[in-house]
C-alpha cells in the first residue's frame, strides 16, 4: 500500500511532505487573527482607536489561536478591569515555561555559584518585559501591543524565529485599562469638534493619573502592585522596557542613553547596558531609514520610582522612549518653520552626536508613533536573543558583586525594632520592601548587633542580597549633586525628585548596622500580617487607644459608623497603673462595643486598654466626619492621592466641583479640602474655548466667597501647598509665605524631605511624633504679618497679637533641615518658619499646610496631620 501512495504526482514524498508542512503553516497563520479583524480597521488608522473590550476580545483570541501566546491575568485595574500579560515565544519554550522562570530568578537572586551561573545562562531564555498604555492620553502604545504581539507570535523570518527561539517576551499590553477606555471615550466625544485632541478633564487614572509611573516602590496602586510581583518575585526580567509619549518636539522618539547624573546605588553595568541596548535600538531606526531619533535630554537616572527606574536597583535594564505623535488626529510640521533646535537645546542641523538624523517635518500619522514602537521594541529583542547568555549573566554578575558588597559590611543589615512609635507602619514598611524582591528575616530569638540588644521579632534587612542596590535606596538619604545651568547660574532641576527615604517618610526607626553580627533567623517568605492586638484592664466604663497608630483612625470611623460613642482626651492622663497621651481614643463601653473592639484588635493589631471608671480629663466627642474634597475640572494628581488617602482610611468622601461650591449646602461637611493646586487654576480653571464650555472656568470668586462664608460660620478649611496661598489671598489672612517669588539661585528644593517639629501635644497634631519628615518640592514657609489699622501688612516680628488668633503647630527645623535630596538656602530662608498653621477665622478654622502631608501616598509619618483636624471638625 505504501507503495502505492509514495510517488505523489511524479514527485518525491520528502518533497510532497515539506510542501503540505509549509501549506499547513500558511493555513494555520491564516487562522491567527490580526488585531484588524477583531478592531475592524488597521492598528494606527487615523481617527480610530480600540477599546478594552475589543483587546480582551482580540488578546482572548491570540490566545485561543496561537501555541506560541500564553494568556494570564495578573489582577484587576482600580476599577475591576482584569490586566492582561500575555507570554510569546516558542511553542517549545512555552511548554517549558516554569523551568526558564526558575533559571531567571536564580541568576537575579545570585545566591549560586558562578560555574553554575555559566551553565544555565546558556540554558535559559532571556527574558524581556515590555509594556503600553500606562499613561492613556498617550494613546498610540496601548494599541501598538496588539500588532506587535501578532507579529511575534506569527512572522516567519530569521529574526523573528531567532527571537522566538532565544527571548520569552512578556507584554503588557495595556498597564492602565481604566486609562483606557476614560481617554478613548473622551476622544470619541469630541471626534470632529475644536476639542479633538484635548485631554480629558478628569485624570485618566482613578486615583493618580499620571502618578501612576510614580509608584514603583510604593505599590500603592494595584496596577503597581500586580506588575512588581512579576518583575520581583516571578520573572525577574532581564530587560524592562516601557513604551511612552511623546518625544520633543520636531523629534519622533526619545530613547536611551539618558542625562546624567547617575544615582550612585545603581551597578555601573547597568548604565553600561542601558547605553549598549540605545545604542542598538538607535542603529536600527538609523538603517531603516526612520529619522528624527534623539538621546541624552531631560530624563536622568538617579531618581527611583517610575517604571523605568526602579529595575535599576534590581540589575534590570530599564528602557523609556518617548515616541511623538500621541493622538490619532493627523497633523502637518511645516518644514520651513523647523526650529534650529529641540528639547535641551539639541541643534536640529546634524551636527549633534545624539541627533544625528533630524526630522524634517511634513506630514505626521498616528501610524507613525506605531511603526516607531515597533521599531524600537524589535531593536530590544534582537539584541535580547543575539546575546540573551550575556544578559543572563550579567544580571547574576551584578546580583553577586551586590551580595559581596554587603558581606564586606557598612552596612551589615539594616534592623526594624520590634518597638515602634507605630508598630503597623514598620509592617507596611516591610511589606512594601518585601513587595520590591527583597529578603527579610526575622530573629527567632533577642540579639545584640551594634552594641544594642534587639528582641525577638525584630525585622533584619541583610545588605548582602542581589537587590542591595535597592535596599540602600530606599534605607540611605539621597545626596543629590549640585548642578547648575551654568557656573553661577541657576540649578538644574533633578528629573522628578531629588530625595524619598523610604523610613524617614513613613516615620519608621531603622538601625544601619555597620558591622556583621549573628542572629537566629527565619526567612520572611510572605506578607506580615499585624499581630493581634490585646485588650487589657477592667473596661467598665470604656476603651483607650494610643493616638499614634494610623490604623487608630480606620478603627475609629468603623466605631464612629456603627454608632458608637468616642471621645478624645484633651491632654494626658492616668488611670491606675497607665498614663496616655493627649488625644487618647477613648470609646465608650456600651451593649456591643467589647465584641467590636475585638473585631478592631484583631484586623489592625491595635492595642486597647479597658477604663474602670470615666477618666479625670477633659474629653471632647468626635463624630463621623464628612469631607468634601474639591475637585477642579483641571485634572490635578493631588486630588487623586488625596481621595485615595481618605478612602484607604474610611473617611465619608464627597468630591466637590466649581458649581458644587456654590450650589450645594456647604454646612453639610465637617471640613474641606482643598488639595495642592496654583490659585490661578483653582480660580480660573480652564480658559474658555480651550475645552468644551461645561468644563472651563473655575472656583472663581463665587466660590471663594462661599467658602469664606462656610468657614465663618463653623466649617474647617483645610489648605495643602500651593492651594494655601489661593486661601491666604481671598481670605486677606495675616500670614506670608516668606519664600514666594525668591530667585532660584537663592532658595531651591527640588522634591526633597526636610525635617520638621512638630507641637503634638495640640491637638491637631496628637499622635503625630516630635520630628517629622515633611515632603518639601519648591513648597512653602508661612510667618505671622501684623495687620495695622489701615489694613496694611507688615512682615517685621510680631510684637502684638495679630488680627487672628493663629496656632503655629509645625515648624521647620532650625538646623540639620535636609534629611534627603538637594537644598539650596534652606538654613537662611526656612529655619524655625512655619510648616503648618491653623488659623481661627470668624466661627471656623483654616489649616495651611506649607507642604503634602499625602504626598504620593508615601509621608505616612504627616498623615495623621489631616485626620486630626478632620477629626476636631466634628466637635460641636
């Protein structure tokens, strides 16, 4: 019979069968959809753009069509949206997944020996993350993934079944879902109206907007979160490349090298790579004939935190590129009018070694900004699978000089003492640092290290780990160089942030040991949860709980939502063999509040003391607080964070736009606040004609007259940076911002922590400890001015009591007031002036704030700086 069929036609049966193999091929890529067939036009088509659905549908697809693409979910966005990371390579590799994942992880950990680090390097896989869509109004990367995962998964050339074969490429193919669909919508709406190509009015993340590429050591945000458990404790990427918009004008990317200067922690061969994978990437552009490609402006790399950074300090490669055109609407660059220069100050004629090829101008698609994407991302992961043993490799190298490094000591470990001033922050801390890969143990039993004896359960962060780089970031204070614009000029500003100790913002005591001790340990392989709290004593009469812990405050809006009674006691007090501190939580005992105070011991690992009999103090009763939160119709971040903050803590939220102050009933909040934000934006808002009508405009005086009237009558005004100078003008308060309008050259903090005192024996800061961190970026000092008969100020001391009764609660230090980054003229213009006041005003009281007490979500340690007097609000 065999013989029979052999002969097919007159041709071989070797020929026949490669013929039907190829055929076969054909057909089965022919079944693979391309992202047209589900999105129904080409991915980059002007005036179009995709929804989340619609990727789902298509990723959902890939998935079901191709061996080569491995579909997961690693979580849900803020809104409930699943996030999508799809697996691409070779049918092969796939099947073998988890045995290149544990080869990854221990060359990143590094905790082998180098033969053996050789050996598997040449067995693994590199592997290489690459993402879109984190910040939506940056519409082109977050559609550009759906190509670039069909073309991985079904081109047949050398190349690509090179890379296929050498790279386990892991896409996101959109970071931000929610983003999304609110800038898609948005866009959609105003398709073919003068507002086209605006930005929505509202920020294009729930809670952070942009911020969202500035919280990857925090893990605030879930989207942060699912992702770091990837890149830190799953997958351990080689390379991490994110995809952003858009580059300088009259460019059309930006990628690496980046501008100085280095942060210090950051292994050389990092840097080295990052330059060596720009090199490559700019190659690739420069022979496929796509000019307008530039290097070394405006982004650094010494801060950490974005998307891009903080894999420096896990020896990963991280990529940024900034690729123009970020709207689908077309647009023409006159070519006459192309400027001599772009960004920095980079010459346009060819001459600079970073911009070699400019851009000319003409005709610019949305198509373009995708063909760039791709570029770039194929430039990645060639150079991936050309030398994948060479990035295997040196991330093992860099791990094992790290681990060297902190076996030599200086520091030794890092200590988190058991006895904190609040216990559950130094959990939070260590779960945000165990969230970011690194290893933590915990003593078994007491120990001395640094000549201080340590109990049981004290926390230890070894320095000798791959991850040290990261450690001593987040552990050590920043020392940002000096840098000026010229010599005698101005500072050049640091990209983001100049200093962000993690410990100091959160208000944790940390021990840096510099010499090696010896403890016994156990390894902390999961998240920490808070011991159970206890509750002590006769509670005849009610429960204490300590002011300090940020977790008292959940605890109280819970008791204060279930109806229960709890007062504040207005200084300290004993009873029997305890003493507590001003603002002690008090709850009253009453037919079910033992059982709740249980539930609150136990979630929060709270500590309460039960009260015989009522305490011999002045209590005052708080009530269940309603906020309202002002929102300009001009997207500001610190609103975001700010709603965030409340949220977290169970604070009864209401947003409050421009027409909302003046129509509603103000007298229905117990406080509002007004996050950071210039006065002319929370004034003036958006100008007419620069958006559709409904959003443009702001507080305007209206709404400041209603806000001065509900302040007047009882309410409390809460005022955070830059907002408290729009309050100081329209309420005409006796106070100046004394380093308003002073020349760079003179004063200059850049994102820096500077060191603040704080009175918390008053009540708007009880529980709130002495000295405190304040998150300073070019924020402000407040003094009292006396206000003379003919309304006049005056800024000399005071010698009188001013028109106001004004409470100065936070002072800045008076030495020593740089904890972390770069300051200029801080001792001359910041010494012992006002961080914090609570100014009376008619019936009610305004709290300015010269600095975020929220910032990002990361100055634990001021928190409670809001809550006091959102708390203090509710007293009748």
């Amino acid at each position: 019979m065999s013989d029979k069929i052999l002969p097919i036609v007159g041709k071989p049966f070797s020929l026949v069968f490669i013929i039907m193999v190829v055929c076969s091929i054909q057909i089965t890529a022919q079944h693979i959809p391309q992202p047209s067939d589900v999105f129904g036009f080409e991915v980059g088509a002007d005036y179009k753009l995709a929804d989340y659905d619609q990727m789902l549908e298509y990723y959902d697809q890939l998935d079901k069509a191709s061996d080569r693409v491995k579909k997961i979910t690693i979580g849900e966005s803020v809104l409930g949206r699943p996030m999508l990371l799809l697996f691409i390579s070779s049918r092969e590799n796939l099947e073998n997944m988890e045995k290149y994942r544990e080869i990854s992880k221990k060359l990143s950990r590094a905790r082998i020996d180098n033969k053996e680090a050789l050996q598997i390097a040449e067995d693994g896989k590199a592997i290489v993350w690459i993402d879109g869509g984190m910040h939506a109004t940056e519409l082109a990367h977050g559609q550009m993934t759906s190509e670039l995962a069909y073309r991985i998964a079904t081109e047949e050339s050398p190349e690509m079944q090179n890379i296929r074969e050498n790279v386990i490429t892991l896409l996101m193919p959109v970071m931000n879902p929610d983003g999304l669909d609110i800038v898609g919508s948005w866009y959609n709406s105003n398709l073919g109206t003068p507002f086209e190509t605006t930005g929505p009015p509202w920020l294009y993340h729930h809670y952070v907007g942009h911020d969202n590429n500035r919280d990857w050591f925090m893990n605030n945000m879930p989207e942060t979160y699912h992702v770091n458990e990837m890149l830190y404790n799953e997958w351990y990427p080689q390379i991490v490349y994110n995809h952003h918009q858009t580059a300088p004008s009259w460019a059309r990317i930006f990628l690496p090298p980046f501008s100085d200067p280095v942060n210090p922690n950051i292994h050389p061969g990092i840097t080295t790579g990052v330059n060596q994978v720009g090199a490559a990437m700019a190659q690739r552009f420069a022979l496929e004939g796509k000019p307008g490609v530039v290097s070394d402006n405006s982004y650094t790399m010494f801060w950490n935190g974005g998307g891009r950074t903080t894999p420096y300090y896990h020896n990963q490669i991280g990529l940024l590129t900034e690729t123009a055109h970020a709207t689908p609407t077309p647009r023409f660059y006159d070519p006459e009018t192309m400027p001599e220069t772009i960004g920095s100050g980079i010459p346009t004629d060819g001459t600079d070694i970073f911009y070699p090829d400019p851009w000319k101008g003409g005709a610019s698609h949305f198509r373009d900004a995708v063909d760039y994407m791709l570029t770039g991302s194929m430039a990645v992961l060639d150079l991936a699978a050309e030398r994948k043993s060479q990035f295997l490799h040196n991330i093992y190298k860099m791990g094992r000089d790290a681990i060297e490094a902190g076996e030599s000591g200086d520091p030794f470990a890092y200590i988190i003492p058991k006895d904190q001033w609040d216990n559950g922050e130094a959990i939070e801390l260590i779960n945000i640092l165990k969230q970011g890969g690194v290893e933590i143990h915990q003593a078994e039993r007491s120990f001395t290290a640094g000549e201080k004896q340590y109990p049981a359960g004290s926390f230890v962060i070894k320095a000798a780990q791959a991850y040290r780089p990261f450690v001593m970031d987040m552990m050590e204070p920043q020392n940002y160089p000096t840098r000026l614009q010229y010599p005698g000029g101005p500072p050049d500003p640091p990209y983001d942030l100049a200093g962000w100790t993690l410990p100091m913002q959160m208000g944790v005591e940390v021990d840096r040991i510099n010499e090696s001790f010896e403890f016994r340990e156990r390894a902390v392989n999961d998240f920490v949860e808070p011991e159970a709290g206890e509750i002590d004593g006769n509670a005849g009469y009610g429960f204490v709980l300590s002011p300090k812990p940020n977790a008292g405050v959940k605890a109280m809006n819970r008791l204060l939502g279930a109806g229960e009674k709890v007062y504040r006691a207005q200084s300290g007090f004993g009873s029997r063999d305890n003493q507590f501190e001003a603002g002690s939580i008090i709850i009253e005992n009453q037919n079910n509040t033992e059982e709740a105070i249980k539930n609150m011991a136990r979630m929060y690992g709270l500590e309460f003391t039960g009260i015989s009999s009522e305490p011999n103090v002045d209590l005052y009763e708080v009530k269940r607080p309603k906020v309202g939160l002002y929102k300009s119709w001009v997207a500001n971040m610190d609103e975001g964070w700010t709603r965030w903050v409340l949220e977290k803590y169970e604070f009864d939220v209401d947003t409050l736009h421009d027409s909302d102050l003046v129509e509603r009933d103000l007298s229905q909040y117990h406080s509002i606040i007004i996050p950071d934000q210039s006065p002319s934006r929370i004034l003036n808002g958006h100008l007419e004609g620069t958006m559709p009508e409904e959003y443009t405009g702001g507080m305007g005086l209206e709404g400041a007259l209603r806000l001065q009237k509900y302040v007047k009558n009882g309410g409390t005004l809460l005022a955070f940076d830059s907002a408290s100078d729009f309050v100081i003008n329209q309420f005409g308060l006796p106070v100046k911002n004394v380093v308003a309008n002073l020349s760079s050259t003179t004063f200059f903090i850049p994102g820096s922590l500077i060191r603040a005192h704080v009175s918390n024996d008053k009540p708007i800061a009880n529980g709130v400890q002495s000295e405190v961190a304040t998150s300073f970026s070019q924020s402000r000092a407040f003094e009292i001015i006396r206000i003379d008969r003919e309304g006049e100020g005056g800024t000399e001391d005071i010698k009188e009591a001013p028109a106001l009764p004004i409470d100065i609660v936070v002072r800045y230090a008076e030495d020593d007031l740089l904890m972390s980054g770069w300051a200029l003229g801080e001792k001359e213009y910041l010494s012992g002036k006002a961080a914090l006041m609570d100014v009376k005003y008619g019936e009610g009281n305004v709290v300015l704030y010269g600095f975020r007490p929220q910032f990002r979500g990361q100055p634990h340690g001021t928190y409670k700086l809001i809550f006091n007097p959102i708390f203090l609000s509710t007293v009748d």
